[in-house]
C-alpha cells in the first residue's frame, strides 16, 4: 500500500476527486468519535475528518517518512505502523477509516480481525476496494493489488468479522437507463449517443462545475477543505465522485465498492 498514495499536490483530478468524495462520506461518522485512519498515506484525509469534529483522530501509515511529512504538512497526530498489527490497545477506536487498503494486503482477514480488535464496541469500520468484477473487465492488472475482490468475496469477508454492513458504491459503470444514477455512469449507453456526452458535462458544469473545471491550486493545497465542501441539490445523480447506497439492481454496476461495518 506504498506505492499508490493520493498525493493531492500532483494528482490526477479523477483520482483526487475520487478520494476527496470517500473522505467526504466518511466525514458523517466521525463527530465526537475516536477515529483512526488507517493507510492514511498523505494525511489530507486525516485532516479533512479533524475538521468533521472528532474527539480524537490518529493516521497511521506503514511508511515513516510518509507520516512525518504528513505531520509538517497537516499538524495532525500520524505515526507508522503495520495494518496486520495494528499499534493501538483493544477496543480504543469508534471509527475506523481504511480507503483502497485492503487490496494491497496479503491477508486481508487478519487486517480486518486487527481493525475488529481495536474497535469499541459499536465501533464501525469504514472501508473501500476496487470492483474486481468491473476493473478486470476494463484495466490492465494492477501489479501493486494482492487481494483483489468481486462484491460476494468482499462481503463475505466483512461479514465473517463484522454484525451488520451497509453497502455503498462509487463511480458507476453502468446504471439501469431509468435510473438518474445513469446521469453518472461512465459506460451509460444514453452518453454515447450523439450529444449525450456534451449535454452531461453542461448538466455537471451547473451542479458540480469543481469537477468540470481544472484543478486550482488552492484546491491541491487545501483538500481538507475541499473534502467538506458541499454540492448542489440533485448533484449526486450526475457527479460520478459521489458515494451512495447500493443498489440492489444487477444493471448497476460500481468501479469502487464501500461498506460500512458494525461492531
């Protein structure tokens, strides 16, 4: 999980939005909370949940460099540790936020018996990982993911160690073309049609236009900012960035997949 952090100042924009919006849905479960955000690479998101009003939050990365740069950037609390032994006593956190970690970890199972052994009761786990099913139909393999899952494998998983889990999506491949998430799809079949493409982005450039735009600079060096930012009414059906429930249909199909587990 070294080799792929976000870093906000140089990436791509899909990329940072992509990070931003997970944050930005984590934000919600943070007030008052401990939390612990684990993987946390740069730090921007660790200090984005701060500005959520946690009572404490903690980024640990297993790169020490990493955290002390995040510490002079962000002059947030990181230190480095190991995901498969995480260094924090038992039942110490109430949430836990893991993006795009679990799929570099050789053993994913005892990652999340870590994060259940850190957890509070009522604790929740936050976590994210490509579609396995989508991205192996669309994207070379990535060299730097050991346990890649498909939706079954990744619940499975999570309901081996957790009470309950809530599924949640992000970036749409395909979405039913009666529902408004096609607005956000990025294989819709409407947007291949002859001006489907162009009278989308007119759509987002007046609900989401930061997405459309480029990326200034101001957002590079503030994303904390950024992550609690709000969209426009009805934005969520054509910005492709934001999280939202899964949906039950087969035609829906996510590049990212997000559950929220429960002690």
């Amino acid at each position: 999980m070294a080799e792929e952090r976000m870093d906000p100042t140089t990436a791509h924009p899909a990329s940072f939005w992509e990070h931003v919006y997970r944050y930005r849905f984590a934000s919600q479960y943070v007030r008052d909370k401990r939390v612990l955000d684990l993987a946390c690479g740069e730090g921007y998101g660790t200090a984005a949940l701060k500005r959520a009003g946690p009572r404490s939050v903690l980024g640990i990365d297993l790169s020490s460099s990493i955290c002390a740069r995040a510490r002079k950037r962000y002059c947030e609390v990181f230190c480095a540790g190991d995901a498969h032994a995480i260094p924090i006593a038992d039942g110490s956190i109430d949430v836990i936020v893991s993006f795009e970690t679990i799929e570099h970890i050789g053993n994913p199972d005892a990652f999340l018996s870590e994060c259940a052994r850190v957890l509070a009761p009522k604790g929740v786990l936050i976590v994210s990982t490509p579609n396995k099913t989508v991205h192996a139909e669309s994207s070379e393999p990535n060299p730097f993911h050991r346990s890649e899952m498909d939706e079954s494998e990744f619940l499975s998983l999570l309901e081996s160690r957790f009470r309950h889990t809530e599924r949640y999506a992000q970036i749409l491949k395909t979405a039913p073309w009666w529902s408004p998430r096609s607005l956000g799809a990025t294989h819709a079949k409407w947007v291949r049609r002859r001006g489907g493409w162009r009278a989308r982005q007119w759509i987002r450039s007046l609900l989401c236009p930061h997405i459309v735009r480029e990326l200034e600079e101001y957002d590079r060096q503030s994303p904390m900012t950024v992550d609690l930012a709000r969209d426009r009414l009805l934005a969520s059906w054509v910005n492709p960035y934001w999280v939202h429930p899964r949906s039950r249909s087969e035609k829906e199909q996510p590049w990212y997949l997000i559950a929220v587990s429960h002690v």
